[in-house]
C-alpha cells in the first residue's frame, strides 16, 4: 500500500516538474482558456472557414477539441510542446472519437502554416511578436487569426470582443492578408 502511494507521489512530482520545466522553457504555462473565452473564439469564426483550423499551443485540448466538435468535418491540427497537457489532450481526443483532429507534440515555431485557414491562440506578449515574424516570413495566404488576450503588435483586428469576466478579457480577430 505505501509502495503504491509512493509510486503515486513520485509520478505526481514528475508530472509536476514536467510541467513547470515546459512553462520555463515555452514562457506560458497550459492555462486553459475559460468557458466564455471558448465560447467568444468559437463565435467569431465564420461558418465558411475552408483548410485546417490550427490551435497553437494546445494545452490541455480545451479549445482544440471545442473545434473539432464544432467543425467535425474540418481538418483541426493542434500542437502543444508539453507533455502531460498534451497527453491528457490524447486521452479526449480517442475518448471523443475526434478523427479529424490531430494533436502533435512539436513546437509550432517549426510548423507550416502556410495551408491553414484559421489560427487560433493564447499565448503572452513575447510569444505573440515571434509568431507575427514567423507569419510574415510564412503566410500568402489570407488567413483568419483569432487570438485570447494578447494582440498583434503590427495589425488591427476586424473585431475585438470583452468578455464578461473580471479581466474583460479581449477576444482579437484579425483578417491576416499578406503584405
Ligand atoms: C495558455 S495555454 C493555451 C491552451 C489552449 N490553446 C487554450 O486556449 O485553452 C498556451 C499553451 O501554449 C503552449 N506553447 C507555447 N509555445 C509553444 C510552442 N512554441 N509550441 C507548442 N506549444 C507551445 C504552452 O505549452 C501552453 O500549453
């Protein structure tokens, strides 16, 4: 019984430190978005989005998986670099039987987006300056970007939605044409 719970413990700690080590080494930790902010991202989608929906930094799946219900017949890519949010976002995604969906374990850094239709993120001011680099040197496309909390530092979004919660959290939709 206490081999048991030992063995509990030291998985726990491990899971901890995996976790911590990943929010080091990416600058966010797997915070989910809230129920309101998945709701505001879902809702400013058009219904005509054509080409993968890409969720960068997946997390725990709470938005991915949001997608691939919503548009079951889109292709919907998720990509988060820590481990155990991106297991447990495996474990919901054969629990749902969400075949569209794929989820890597990579740094979307090192994706191509070229093809997407629709990027969806939550990232930290930092994060969001390397990912517009990236997108400038990437996209030709137009593109849907839809944002939690933090903005493009060189775009203007189409529409900005405050959520109801204490932070009013901003919800950013920009309409990325290539420049
Ligand atoms: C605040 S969470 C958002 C999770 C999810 N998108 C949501 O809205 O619920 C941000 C996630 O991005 C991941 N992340 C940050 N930079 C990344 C990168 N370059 N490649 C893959 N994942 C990354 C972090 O590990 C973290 O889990």
């Amino acid at each position: 019984m206490v081999t048991l719970e030992l063995i509990i413990l030291v998985c726990l700690l491990l899971a901890i430190i995996s976790i911590v080590w990943n929010t080091l080494i990416t600058g966010i930790s797997p915070m989910m978005s809230s129920g309101k902010a998945c709701q505001a991202m879902l809702a400013s989608i058009d219904g005509t989005v054509k080409g993968p929906l890409i969720d960068l930094g997946s997390g725990w799946g709470t938005l991915v998986i949001a997608l691939a219900r919503k548009y079951p017949r889109q292709q919907v890519i998720g990509y988060e670099l820590s481990l155990i949010p991106w297991l447990v976002s495996m474990i919901w995604k054969y629990g749902l039987q969400l075949n569209n969906l794929t989820l890597y374990r990579k740094d979307f850094m090192k994706a191509d987006l070229s093809g997407a239709s629709l990027l969806c993120c939550y990232l930290f001011p930092e994060g969001m300056l390397s990912l517009e680099e990236k997108l400038k040197g990437e996209l030709s496309n137009e593109i849907r970007i839809v944002s939690n909390t933090f903005a493009l530092s060189s775009f203007q979004p189409i529409k900005v939605t405050k959520l109801n919660d204490i932070y009013q959290s901003p919800i950013y939709l920009y309409h990325w044409v290539p420049r």
